[in-house]
C-alpha cells in the first residue's frame, strides 16, 4: 500500500516540482515509512499563507486541486519542538 501526504497549493506543487524540498508537520512519521515513495496530494483548500505559485517561481504549474499530482521519496522526519518551531 502507498502511503499519501496531503499538501495546500502551491506547496505542493513545489515539492513536486523540486523547488520544496522540506514540509513541516507537527507529527513524525513512522520509522518504516522513511525511504518509501508517497504520493503528493494537492488538497482542494489552498494555504492559508496566501503564497502564489508565481512566488515560487512556479508561474507554470497548472494549481491542480483534490487530486494525486505527483510522488516523492520520504527520505527523512524530525519531530517539532513544542513551540511549534521547524526549521529547514
């Protein structure tokens, strides 16, 4: 079974694309996981950052929304202090 991560546009596209290379998430992710390939799920909501694809450098991805849009390796996770502080 593969496993999906759930990403707002227009990060998700960038993890696609190769230009995000890191997501931060408030839970870790189970060590068996690491190494697997996931599918990137663009949700239907964009983020609430109001980041545009054009600010990215993106201007060419098509802002596809509520589907499976590409995949990436999960290659490494670490847990967010309390404060909810993560960094690159």
């Amino acid at each position: 079974m593969m496993r999906a991560l759930t990403v707002r546009q227009p990060y998700a596209d960038a993890i696609v694309h190769g230009t995000k290379r890191c997501e931060n998430r408030s839970r870790s992710v189970s060590a068996m996981h690491l190494g697997t390939t996931i599918l990137i799920h663009a949700a239907k909501a964009p983020h609430n950052s109001k980041v545009t694809a054009a600010d990215l450098e993106l201007a060419h991805a098509p802002d596809v929304r509520g589907a499976i849009i590409g995949t990436a390796v999960l290659d490494s996770c670490h847990q967010a202090d309390p404060a909810g502080c993560c960094a690159p």
